[in-house]
C-alpha cells in the first residue's frame, strides 16, 4: 500500500514538473509515507509537499493543493484530503484492505516477506559465550535477539549465516582447566588448595566425575575421551571444553536456536591470523612502539585514545584477535555484519572498527555493525532470582526454559528493545492468562482454529472463495481494525529488519492478537447467514496466517488448540 500510494505521489511531480510548477531537473526529496495516530485524519499521510515547497517557491499547503489535484485516479484510493501545513492524508476505500486479505491467502506463508535484501550475505554473530559454563540468562537474552535477527534478514532477503565464536583460549579456559582438576583430586570449593579464581558450580564436579570415568563426549563432530588423569591438566582441559560445548549447544537446541558456522578463537593462533593480521597493520603504517610495546594508531579512526596491540611481554591485547576475527568475516564474504553483544562489551567496539579500517582493505567504516542486549533481570514471588541450583552463581537459560517452557522463554526474553533492560517474571511467564502476553498471542491463533472445528460440528461448511467475494459485508468497527492492523505486517517486517529490533514483531503480534480477541468477544462469526459467516470466517483464517508467520519470525510454535 505505501509503495502504490509513493507511486502515484511520484506521478503527480511528474505532471507538475512537465508543467513547470516544479523545476524539470529537480532532485525529488525522499519524502515518507507513513501511517495515521488516528483514522479521523486518513489510513496514510505524507509530508511531499513540505519538502517540495522550497524547490518549487511555493507555501507548502499551496503545492500540496496541486500534487492533489495532479493524483492519478486510483480505485483503492476513496479520498485525499490536505491537513495542517501541508500533510497530504490518503483515505484508502475498502476495495485496498480486501485486496491485502486476498494477497495474504494467495502468499500464505510467505506474505510479509520481501527480497530487499537481494541475497546479499549477512552474517548475524551471537551468543559467543565462553566455554566454561552453562549458558545464562543473559545467554539466553542474546540467544533470542540473535536468532529472531536472523530470521527477519532471512525475511527480508539476505543471505543469513549465523555464527557462534567459542572464546575457548585465554584465562578463563585455564580456570576452568584447574577447576575441574581440583575436583578431580577430591576437592571442593572452600578447601585447602581450591583455586582462587575456580569455578564453583555443580557443572564443575559433573564434568571431573564424567572424565575421571572416561566418558565420552562430542562437540563440533569431535569425539573427546576422559583420560582419568587427574595430572594431565591439556587433556582435562580439552575434555571440560568438549563437555560443556556439547551442553551450551544442547540448550541451545531445546532454544530452537542453531548456527551454520562454529569459529575457534584458538584456530586464530593455531592458524597464523593473528600475527597475520598484526603484520598487516603494521605494513599499512598505522602502528609505533613505545615502551616495548606495540601501539595501534587508532585515534586516527575516531578511537578516544590509541590502544595497546603487543604488550612488552609478548603477549597480545584481547581486541587484536577480534580485530583478526572480523577480518575473517569480510574475507568469508560477509557483506554486512552484525554482532549482537552484552552492553558490558560497548568499550571495546571502536577499537576493534579502528583495527578494521587500519587494515586498509575495503571494509566499510561501519561494518560490523553491533546490537547490544542490557542485562535481565529475573523474578519469582515478587523477588530476584539470582542463583541456579546447578551454575551456583547465576540463573541458567535451561532453568527458564525448564519452568516456563522455549515459546515463553522466547518471547519474554526478545520482548523488549535490546538496549533496555529486562525484567523476567517467571509467574507471569507460567500464567495462562490474557495478561501473559505470549500465551495471548498463541490463544488467539488457536481460537480461530476452534472456530473452524466449531463451525464444522455445527454443519456449516466454510467456502473461502465465496468469503473472499463477500468481504463488502465486513463495514463495522472491529472488522475495520482488523483489516488494518493486518495490513501491517509487511511493514512490520521490513521496519523491525531495518532497524534491526526485532521487539517490534512481538509488540505487533499483542497488537493483531488484541484485535482478533476483541472482535471475537464482539460479534459472532457462525451465524446463518452463509455470506456473512464465509466472509468473517475468511477475515479471522487471514489473522490466523499472519499471527502464524509472525510467531515463526520469533521462533515461536502455533498451537491450535490451548
């Protein structure tokens, strides 16, 4: 609809440029078309004649008057109206709304989806936790947003890759290493000779039972045995990192959440990228030593001071193996990339873009691009949860998964903007209520579904293309609402893609789900008059589509019957 409605405004500066109201060689501004707060002024306005006015030196409610009246007709249009200072208002005719019903049973799964993205390759990196632990909620946060992510791009178009990256070397690797020993020589935390830094979780005593008992596990598509050693830190070390691999990546599948591609930080050593990468920006002159160490100049790239890249030691800083991480994406054929984060990482962000744009080879200035979560917040009975009977420390993705179930875990977790912190009420979550806003959505989808299995043990037989012949019956308020908030959705898609929110498509389905329920609650849909019951039957079997195609862009199930 915006797309027909910008057309026919860009025919009408046509005409008034071929009459010379505007100049032959103007650059045509990109004006908006965008939906009304309110029906009294329209469904649509646009502001094409405030942008135009200087150009045409004309007083923007005078030009508006004459893109008015050089509109071409159109039949999904009934009338145009000019309001304020010079917003062109479009009221569309019914005709528009049932021909966007029709289009939404002629796409079926697909509508909503578009290829604006072109296939263009978009890798979507998430999640990335440490090896040392199972995921937390913050995990599980990033888990959601990443996913839904890739969903909408895949939406819109793009080519998506999503992609894990296992910080599996560093200190935190060898802390868990020493852990797992300590437990498997009888240690526990509080005793003599406990780690200082050691990791104090039931997972810890889990993972050295299972090794000291040579156990297997398999991570990535390798097979890692227990050495029963309790003196082999190496193979304790690979043992403890296949074994809570394997169970992040187990979580993750009860998540509904997967990944085309697994990078090892440790393959960045391994592989020469690192001194690779160094080498590089040294060659391309953005470096100096100082002090034994060797400096980025990123200051040269917008950084507020410039950065450590070799320390006197040998040993480098943690941004330059990120800094070579992001250059094997671009070198992978990641056009676009998105990195979704914990807002703790904001720090390290310019850095590793300064790095990036020192290589000096063909990276955007604002590639990668990053969506940073804020941390979550979990409640039972009113008071925080902040410990798992298996992490100790933290409360666990599984653990909300396990009391709420994936689709509530899910949608409370993508419920809100990224950038805003989270508050997770694991009551409400559970609650079978209208106030669940998950459960809400889904006991919309399945009250058309017992509509239908309703209307069959009644004898009625529902004729979807005699529903679509009919759709001038539906004129009272709630249908109206209905066909609108319907409408939506593509734009919905594309809106929450470009913005990279995908909250929005939650916030969106509450808004269908309220619609439906209302008009439910409102009228009856199996009446005996058979034009009118097909016809409001096609109405709600549409709602059911687009709720279904919504709750998919969430990773959410849609049940038909609750």
């Amino acid at each position: 609809m915006k797309q027909a409605l910008r057309d026919l405004l860009l025919q009408a500066i046509r005409s008034l440029q071929n009459d010379s109201t505007l100049p032959a060689e103007l650059e045509v501004p990109n004006f908006v078309i965008e939906r009304t707060r309110s029906r009294e002024h329209g469904d649509f306005a646009s502001n094409a004649a405030m942008l135009l006015a200087k150009p045409a030196r004309a007083k923007p409610r005078e030009l508006a008057e004459k893109l008015v009246a050089a509109l071409p007709a159109n039949a999904q249009v009934a009338k145009v109206e000019i309001a304020g200072p010079g917003f062109i208002n479009f009221f569309l005719a019914p005709g528009a709304y049932h021909a966007e019903l029709r289009r939404i049973f002629a796409e079926g799964d697909a509508y909503g989806r578009n290829d604006s993205g072109k296939g263009v390759t978009a890798g979507v990196e998430f999640v990335s936790a440490n090896p040392t632990g199972p995921l937390h909620v913050g995990h599980g946060r990033a888990a959601a947003i990443g996913d839904c992510l890739s969903r909408l791009l895949d939406a819109n178009g793009w080519a998506v890759q999503r992609e894990f990256y296992y910080n599996d070397a560093g200190v935190q690797i060898q802390n868990l290493a020493i852990s797992v020993q300590a437990r498997a020589r009888g240690l526990a935390p509080g005793d003599a000779g406990w780690p200082e830094d050691g990791y104090r979780g039931d997972y810890i005593a889990d993972v050295a039972r299972a090794y000291m008992a040579g156990e297997s596990v398999v991570a990535d598509g390798q097979t890692v045995t227990g050495a029963r050693d309790a003196e082999n830190l190496d193979a304790i070390r690979q043992f403890a990192v296949a074994s809570l691999r394997r169970e992040q990546d187990l979580d993750l599948k009860a998540f509904g959440v997967g990944f085309d591609t697994y990078f090892l930080e440790s393959s960045l050593y391994t592989g020469g990228k690192v001194e690779e990468t160094v080498r590089e920006l040294v060659a391309h002159g953005h470096t100096y030593e100082e002090g034994g160490a060797l400096w980025l100049r990123s200051t040269d790239f917008g950084d507020d001071k410039d950065r450590v890249m070799r320390k006197s030691d040998g040993t480098f800083t943690y941004f330059v193996p990120d800094v070579a991480y992001h250059r094997s994406k671009w070198q992978r054929g990641y056009v676009r990339a998105i990195t979704e984060l914990g807002s703790d990482h904001h720090g390290s962000l310019a850095r590793v873009k300064a790095g990036l744009q020192a290589l000096d080879c063909g990276i955007p200035k604002g590639w990668p691009e990053y969506v940073l979560h804020q941390m979550v917040t979990v409640m039972r009975g009113g008071e925080e949860v902040k410990i798992s009977k298996r992490a100790g420390s933290y409360v666990t993705l599984r653990d909300l998964i396990d009391e709420v179930g994936k689709d509530a875990t899910r949608y409370f977790l993508i419920s809100r903007k990224a950038d805003s912190q989270l508050v997770f009420d694991i009551d409400l979550a559970r609650s079978q209520s209208n106030d669940n806003p998950v459960y809400y959505i889904q006991y919309a989808h399945a009250r058309v579904c017992s509509v239908l299995r309703q209307a069959g043990e009644k004898g009625f037989t529902f004729d979807l293309h005699n529903g679509q012949a009919q759709l001038e019956r539906l004129d009272n308020e709630h249908e109206q609402i209905l066909f609108t908030e319907l409408s939506k959705y593509p734009e919905q898609v594309e809106a929450a893609a470009v913005n990279l929110e995908p909250h929005v498509i939650a916030t969106w389905l509450r808004e269908l789900a309220n619609a439906l329920h209302t008009y439910y609650n409102s009228h009856q849909f199996l009446v005996d008059d058979k034009d009118l019951r097909d016809a409001r039957l096609a109405l709600v079997v549409a709602t059911r589509q687009v709720l279904r195609n919504g709750l998919d862009l969430l990773g959410l199930s849609a049940p038909e019957s609750m």
